[in-house]
C-alpha cells in the first residue's frame, strides 16, 4: 500500500525473489548489497521495513541492525533473514535488537503474509 | 749388765771370770789340802807335781771342749750362712727379672741368669766391663751413655729409682724394652757401695700396650666409617668422609683414596687426610704400571691388599718414598675399592710407626674397605634406579604431551572438516534457495499461469530441491554434532504429536507412490526433550520406508515404555532389507553407503543414528522375515543431558 521496504542481502538471486514476490505484493523495494549500505540508506531513504540479512560482508546484520537501533531508534520494524534456526542463533538476532525473524529458504506461499505481521501495527 | 749380755766378747769375759774363779780356787784348796797330807819335803813336791799335772790335765780338758763347742758352733753358723747364700742365689736366679749388683766402678760385680739374658751378655763381660762398655744402644742407635744408666742416677741422688724406661739395641741387634728399679747399697758413712739393679723386660708388654693402642685407633677409624656409611648421600661424600675418618680419627699419618679414572688408565689421589696430605699433594700413577715400583697398581689389578710393616726398609715402596718428598712413616697398606665389576679406586693408610699392621687390624681395614665399595655400589643402584624413574617419568610426561598435542590436532582437524561441512552446507542452501523459491513462485502462479504439465514437472523440481535442502541440514547437523556444537533445544512435547506431524510431512509422496501409511500411538505420550531433532529422525526413518517399501505399507507407532518413548516404523515387503543392518554398519563404519545402495539413505540414516544418540537415545534397523524391516528408535522421555555426542 505504498509502502517502502529496504531489503539488505548480498546473494543476487535470493534479491531477486524477495524483490519479486513483494512488488507483486505492491511493495516499493529498496536493496542494498552490504551492511554499511544498508544502514545509510535507511537512514536516508528512512523505509518502513528493513529485512536484513545477518550474514553481510562488510558490517554484517547484526552490527548493522545494533546501529540501526541507535539511529533512527527502535521504532524500526527490522526482521531478520537468516538460514540458521539454532537456539542461540535466535537469541542473537533478538538481541541485536531485532523485532523477529524469517527463516530461509523463504517460502514463497507465505513470506508476503509473514513480512506483513511486522508492518501490521504501523496501520493506523 | 753387761756383764751377761750375749755377745762374743760377754761370753768370752764369762768364761774367763769362771776360770779364773775355779782356777784360783783349785789352787788355794789344793795347796792346803797337799800341806795337810805331806809329811816331809820331798813327798810334797810330788803332790805339788802330780796337782800341778791334773790342773793342766783339766784345764787342757776344759779347754779341748770349750774350743769344740765354739768350733763346732763356729761350723754351724758357715753352715747356716751357706744354706742362706745358696737359697738366696737360687731365688736370685729364678725371678724372672734380672737383678745386677753394680759397684762403683760401674762394675756389675753379680748378674743373674736372667740379667744376662734379658742384656746379652755374659758374667764375664759384665764383670769386666763399665757401662758404657758393655755396647748397647739407645732407641735410635747410639750408645748408651754413663749418665744414662741407672746406678748413674742412684750413686749421684743416693735415693732408690723406680719404674724408669729404657728402649736399648742389644749387640745382637734386636731391641728389647726396659724397666728399671735401682736401689742404693749402704756402705759405711752413707755413701753408697753399690746399687742393686732390678731390670725387667717389658717388650711384650709394651708390645702389648702397642696393639691396643693400634685396635683403640682402628676401632675409632672404623666408627667413623660407619657414620660416614650410615650418612654420606653421594659416592664422593662417602669416599672423602671415609678419608677423613682415617686421618682424624683412626690417626693415620696419610690416608688417601685413589680412584681409577677410566680414560687416562690412572689411579688419581682424589681425596686424602692426615697430618702428611700436604705433602703428597695431587699425584696420580699409571694403573697399568711396574707392580715392583709401585703397589697401588697391583692391588688395583689384582683386588689383593699390600701391607708392609717397615715401610722405610721396603724396596717395593721406594716410589712411594719419593714421591712423599721426606720422611715417610713405619707402616704402609694399601686395600682395593671394588665394585661388581671389578676394582675401582684403592684406600693406603700409612702409619707412624712400625709394624702397625698387623693381622688383628689389617682384616678391619679391608672389611671397610669392602663396606665402603658394597655402599658405593649400592649408592650407584639407587642412583641409576632413580634416573630411571625420571626418565620413565619423563617419558610419561612425553607422552602425556604428546596425547594432548595428538587430540588437540585432531580436535583440530574435526573443527576443521565441520568447518568445511558447514561451509559446504552453506554453500548449498543458496542455490536451493534459488531452486525452492522460484520454483514456488512458479508453481504459485504468481509469475504466470502454468499448465498441468509445467506444474507436475516443477513440482518434480520442487520436491528434488527439497530433499536436497533436507539432505544439506542432515551435513550441517553432522557437522553440528561432529563439532561438538550441537545445541539441543529441550522442550515439553508429545510424542504422538510429532509422529503424526512427521507423518503428514511425508504423505503427500507415499499417495504419490500409492503407499498406504498407518499411524498408530496413544495422545499423552509427554515428553521433554528436543522435538525438532525427534521429528527430523522420524521424518527420515519414514521417508526410508516409503521409499523402500515393495508392497506398499508402512506402519509407524509411539508406544511409551519405561523411561523410554518408542517409536517404531515397520516398513513391510522392503527390497532386500537384509542390505540395510549391513547398510547401516557400513556407513558407520566408513562414512560411506555400500556401492549397490542408493547414498543419500545412507547419509540420512547415519544423521539420524547420531541424532538420536545425542538425544541419549539409540536407533536400531532390524530385517524381518520376507523382507521388510523394523525401524526402532528409543528416545529417554526425559532429556537428562547425558546424550553422546
């Protein structure tokens, strides 16, 4: 509904789905290809949503997300991205201050409804 | 009165006065008794004549009996005084010392038998002879001196002297040690005539005196060794002490250890003692030398003591002589130091004065000797034992070290490979990421329609990136699990919920293959423990068995029993499911599935063996009878944190 979403992954095909499947969805998609990237075009661009992919090369998710959380706040929904389901995985994630996450390989029937449940509360 | 005192002169006057009286007597009366009876001159003059003739006759006959008895008495007494003299001679030659009777013409003018002997020399000689002639000699070889003797000592102090000590060389030349009393013989006016000399011979006693004196300082020598066995930590500290306790002790001019030194061939004077040490200083001597010169070298070879009482006279010590530079001692012995395998060193005691060693002390000596080496011996026992106790422990340490460097590296070398195992699962997730999700958008429709035939064959496509993915988790969790970085994620659960959720994962493809699927299990099977890895086992024991199934049925069940919860896959009709115990063994033993058998089951099974291992459980494939097998695995209900890893 004209929302922004800034997507943070490095593997282009992966880019390519999750781009995909939110335009299709209406979603206007930012990428950015790094951590470092991606926090300055949050900033910047200041979206709606970041999807972050913890395993980055430069700054990698959860530096970034950590910096995130600094500036602009907590207010952010960011979700992460990752193919690591391990308990202590999990821990992490949350503690670098992210609001939850989705697992990879992502699947396509449900990623759209998933991403929604964290923009869900922005709706006035 | 005097008169009738005994005594010659009293006995002569009594005698006189009574012949004087009865003489004066006869004569008055018989001068009056003839003038009675003669009747003329001549009558009375024959009277007179024949009284005057029988005067004489008695006083002839008083006489003759009075010089008799004097006589006779006379004779008795020379008797008497004879006996007397014979007894006294007899007694004189009978003691055993020697008596001399000595003149002031230093004149021996009686010597008994003993004397002679004990002085050598003849009645004669002595009678002849002063002192000073008679040719004896002191302790070192001189002649004796007036003024040395005894009578000398007597005459000049007139007091008796006793007890006095000489040491003298006879003319036959062997020595005898003296003691001498001597005791004035009064003459008139208080000087003395004479003196008497009593000598005796106290060499044995003096010999006597000597051998104690040697056993006192042997015996001190040999309690000192003793203290020095019973305290020396070192073969070097036993060696000097016992040095040491020869010299101070035991009194020993010289004493020195030599020790054989292996590389030179030279017996080395390591250690040495005693008031004569210095001059010796550092000598060493040829083991391998002349026996003739040099002793030492012969009790070193042989292991046979050397002893010489008379060191100065001894040819075999002339050597030695020169290399103690002076005056060296009477007595010289010199013992092997030996070791089992054979002499090491040799320990020379060298004595002041002659003849010290003799058989009682010699045999002490070289028992010390055997002592010290028999200690020596067993100090170098001790010592290899204790080396060998270092090295062994040492050595244990070694290969204590080396153990842990061994599993560090291969620690190591397990992090690494489940490094690359994890890498290398990564690495495949992406693609599949690519291969499941595109394929799911297709298949949603959401990049177009599809046609039935578009849809079956992605949903192939779909499917095979599944099983790949699935097959990348079984390689992360080894590489997990293999790393010792499994992280169990212990919950409540029920284990009829997770049979059942496994088997819906798995029936879209058994209706796919047309096989039936039974699941049977009662609700309230609780447990607590890591649901997702049960399931992951479940999912693929159940996948197996609709894939291995030949006549198409498969039941799986979830029983609780004891500590356990058992869940059960029965697969029957199975090709060959004989293979899969041996399956199954070969992939544990080797890490890879036997040639004729498809890889993947095998990999998925040995995931889920270790799987249910770290759960604490345990996974077993049993065949049955007509083909068909039974998969059982056997979970503790309750995780207690004690699975293998």
């Amino acid at each position: 509904m004209g929302r922004r979403i800034l997507v943070a992954e490095d593997d282009p095909q992966n880019m390519y789905l999750v781009r995909f499947l939110l335009e299709k969805a209406g979603y206007e998609v930012l990428s950015a290809g790094d951590g470092e990237v991606a926090v300055e075009m949050a900033r910047t661009h200041k979206p709606d949503l970041v999807l972050m992919d913890m395993l980055l090369p430069r700054l990698d998710g959860y530096e970034a997300t950590r910096m995130l959380r600094d500036d602009p706040g907590p207010d952010l929904p960011i979700v992460a991205l990752t193919a690591y389901s391990m308990k202590g995985d999990r821990e992490a994630i949350l503690e670098a201050g992210c609001d939850g996450y989705i697992a990879k390989p992502i699947d396509p029937e449900r990623f759209v409804a998933e991403v929604e449940s964290y923009l869900g509360e922005e709706e006035a | 009165m005097r008169l009738f005192k005994a005594g010659a002169s009293s006995v002569a006057l009594r005698t006189a006065l009574a012949y004087f009286v009865g003489a004066g007597l006869w004569v008055m009366f018989t001068d009056r008794v003839l003038e009675s009876m003669a009747r003329d001159m001549r009558s009375l003059a024959v009277l007179d004549m024949f009284s005057d003739l029988a005067f004489v006759a008695v006083t002839g006959v008083f006489l003759y009996l009075l010089i008799r008895a004097e006589a006779g008495e006379a004779g008795e007494s020379a008797r008497r005084l004879e006996a007397s003299e014979d007894r006294l001679r007899r007694t004189v030659e009978t003691v055993s010392q020697g008596i001399v009777l000595v003149g002031r013409d230093r004149r021996a003018q009686f010597a008994n038998a003993p004397a002679m002997r004990i002085l050598g020399l003849s009645a004669e000689e002595l009678a002849s002879r002063t002192y000073d002639e008679w040719g004896l000699l002191d302790a070192d070889g001189h002649p004796l001196s007036n003024e040395e003797c005894a009578p000398e000592v007597v005459f000049s102090t007139g007091a008796p002297v006793l007890g006095l000590r000489r040491s003298i060389v006879r003319r036959d030349g062997t020595s005898v040690a003296l003691e001498l009393d001597a005791a004035p013989l009064p003459g008139g006016a208080g000087r003395p005539v004479g003196a008497t000399v009593s000598i005796t011979d106290i060499s044995e006693h003096v010999e006597a005196e000597h051998r104690l004196r040697r056993l006192a300082r042997a015996r001190a020598f040999a309690a000192g060794a003793m203290q020095v066995f019973a305290r020396a930590g070192t073969p070097a500290a036993l060696l000097e002490g016992l040095c040491h306790a020869a010299g101070e002790r035991g009194g020993f001019e010289l004493a020195v250890v030599w020790i054989l030194e292996e590389e030179s061939g030279l017996l080395r004077s390591t250690y040495s003692c005693g008031a004569a040490a210095d001059r010796l200083g550092s000598a060493s001597v040829p083991a391998a030398s002349d026996a003739d010169e040099w002793p030492l070298a012969e009790v070193v070879r042989t292991g046979r003591r050397y002893v010489s009482n008379d060191a100065r006279a001894d040819v075999r010590l002339s050597a030695w002589r020169d290399a103690m530079q002076g005056p060296v001692g009477g007595s010289w012995a010199a013992f092997p130091l030996a070791s089992e395998t054979g002499p090491f060193g040799v320990l020379t005691l060298a004595s002041g004065s002659k003849g010290f060693f003799g058989a009682d002390v010699v045999d002490l000596f070289d028992s010390l000797a055997q002592d010290a080496a028999f200690v020596i011996a067993r100090m170098h026992a001790e010592e290899r034992r204790m080396r060998a106790e270092e090295e062994l422990h040492a050595h244990k340490e070694h290969l204590e070290e080396l153990v842990a460097e061994r599993t560090e590296q291969l620690g190591e070398q397990r992090r690494a490979s489940s490094e690359l195992l994890a890498n290398m699962s990564h690495g495949l997730r992406r693609p599949l990421n690519s291969v499941i999700g595109f394929t799911g958008v297709l298949l949603e429709g959401l990049a177009g329609d599809l046609t039935a035939e578009q849809r079956f064959q992605l949903g192939m496509v779909n499917r095979s990136g599944r099983v790949l993915l699935s097959l990348a988790n079984d390689l992360l969790d080894i590489a997990r699990i293999e790393g010792g970085r499994t992280q169990l994620d212990v919950a409540e659960a029920d284990g009829t919920s997770l049979l059942e959720a496994a088997a819906e994962l798995v029936r879209a493809d058994a209706e796919l293959k047309g096989t039936r699927l039974r699941v049977s299990g009662r609700p309230g099977v609780h447990m607590v423990t890591d649901a997702s890895k049960v399931q992951q086992v479940l999912l693929h024991l159940l996948e197996e068995a609709v894939e291995g199934t030949r006549d198409g049925a498969v039941e799986a069940s979830v029983t609780a029993s004891g500590e356990d919860v058992v869940f059960r896959v029965i697969e029957t009709g199975g090709p060959g499911r004989e293979d899969v115990g041996r399956l199954f063994d070969e992939f544990r033993r080797t890490g890879r599935a036997p040639d004729d058998v498809p890889a993947a089951s095998g990999l998925a099974l040995a995931v889920s063996e270790r799987l249910a291992l770290s759960l604490g459980g345990s996974l077993t494939i049993e065949p049955v009878n007509g083909g068909g097998a039974v998969f059982t695995l056997r979970v503790p209900a309750v995780y207690d944190g004690s699975g293998a890893v």
